[in-house]
C-alpha cells in the first residue's frame, strides 16, 4: 500500500502550488508542450505521491530551460573593452557647466576616443614605431567635432566631424584631420582624404607616467594629447560661434 503521507504537505497546497506556476509560465515563457495537454483539475485525480513526482519533474524540466535561455541570453552580451570609449568637451566639462546652469552656449569641440593602456610596455619608438601612422587611441579611428569655425594648430578648419591620426616622432609629432569618419583604426586611411596636417613639438611628463591614454581640452580649449611619459599640446582657436 502506497504511503501517501511522505510528503510534509497538503493536497491542496500542492495543487494551488503547481496551477501558480504553470500560469506564471504561460504568462511569462513559450508554452511547455507537455503543460498544454495537462489538465490541472484532473490532479485530483491522481494519488498525491504518483502526481507529485510528475509535477516536480515537469516543474525541475521548466527550471533547466529557463536556466538554459537565461545563460545564452547572458553570452550573446558583448565584453567590456578592454580600451574603454571616453570623450572631451571644450569647454571643459562642458556637459556639467550645462547640468550646473553654469553656461547656456553650445560646446566648442568634442573628442571621442578609446583609451588603451600602457601595460609595463615600451610605446613610443617601440609598440608604437616613430614615423608611422597612428590612430590615436584603440578600436574605432579617434573623431573630433568642431561645432564652429577653428583655428587648429594655426591652420583653419571648417566646423564638421573629422577623424584624428597622429604620425609620433621622437620630438615632434604630425597630427592629421581626415575627413573619412566611421572607420576602425587607420586600416581605410587614405592621405587624399586628409583635411589638414599640423607638426607640434613633444614634451616630456616629469615625475610620473599616464597609464590611460588621456585626449581632453584644457581651461584655454588647447587640444592635449597625454600617454606613457610624453605630452603635445595643440593651441585652438573659434573663429565664429556657429
């Protein structure tokens, strides 16, 4: 004779317990085939043990498949780069002067730019070869954004969206504004696309060295470019407000 009295629990809370969450299933997730042709007041039907061994099995089955759709939802999400996206306002922080009510003009420039880090590796005249091109950051080609007339290292630039590439030298560096945005590194550059071409001179960080790569506007829009132990600056200028 079967003993129906194994399991610490009523008849009734068992089948409220199931009818719970086969609804919240159907409410929430495709329909369970098996679930769909089972009726939940034929339960009664079955002695309490026999159904609560069918039910759990039904109930640990619909568990594994949520876990299962749970975890390749999980892996189709992209990692954190290991470069990080960040960007520059001139003026500087701008977006906070607007939230602060500090300012009610509209931004000068903007940078965006991914951030690779240094790592104990030797970058200028090493990774990073003196007289070749450079995208200035990691992944997509780094962009700048004039929102009016400029005067870039002392050549005039129409307000618009252009990438930024870099040629390093060990004094000096060749800064380039091409105009073929949306593009990853300097794999599609093409000098007949560049718009202006600027030489300014390096200078040596004393004391420390940048771990990030760090592009931002100071306190006078000036351009900087910081990484490792070396720094340019580019003097800017706005030629109209729009």
């Amino acid at each position: 004779m079967e003993n129906l009295h194994r399991f610490p629990v009523s008849t009734e809370m068992f089948y409220n317990d199931i009818a719970h969450f086969y609804d919240y299933y159907k409410a929430n997730f495709v329909p369970y085939p098996s679930l769909s042709k089972f009726s939940i007041q034929s339960c009664g039907q079955l002695p309490l043990p026999k159904m609560m061994n069918i039910m759990i099995g039904k109930k640990i089955g619909l568990i594994l498949m949520f876990c299962w759709f749970s975890t390749v939802s999980q892996a189709q999400l992209p990692a954190a780069d290991k470069s990080p996206m960040d960007m520059s306002y001139a003026p500087h922080n701008y977006p906070i002067l607007k939230f602060q009510d500090k300012t009610t003009s509209q931004p000068l420039a903007r940078v965006i730019y991914s951030r690779p880090q240094k790592n104990g590796r030797e970058l200028f005249g090493k990774e990073l070869k003196y007289g070749t091109l450079w995208r200035v950051g990691a992944n997509e080609a780094t962009e700048i954004s004039f929102y009016s007339n400029a005067i870039f290292g002392g050549k005039k630039v129409a307000k618009g969206r252009y990438t930024l590439f870099c040629i390093p030298n060990e004094n000096n560096w060749i800064l380039i504004l091409n105009k073929d945005t949306d593009s990853w590194g300097g794999f599609s550059y093409k000098q007949s696309n560049d718009v202006l071409r600027i030489t300014v001179p390096v200078t040596s960080i004393q004391g420390y060295s940048v771990e990030h790569l760090t592009i931002y506007f100071n306190a006078a829009n000036n351009l900087i470019v910081a990484w490792d132990n070396v720094q340019v600056t580019v003097p800017i200028s706005f030629t109209s407000t729009r």
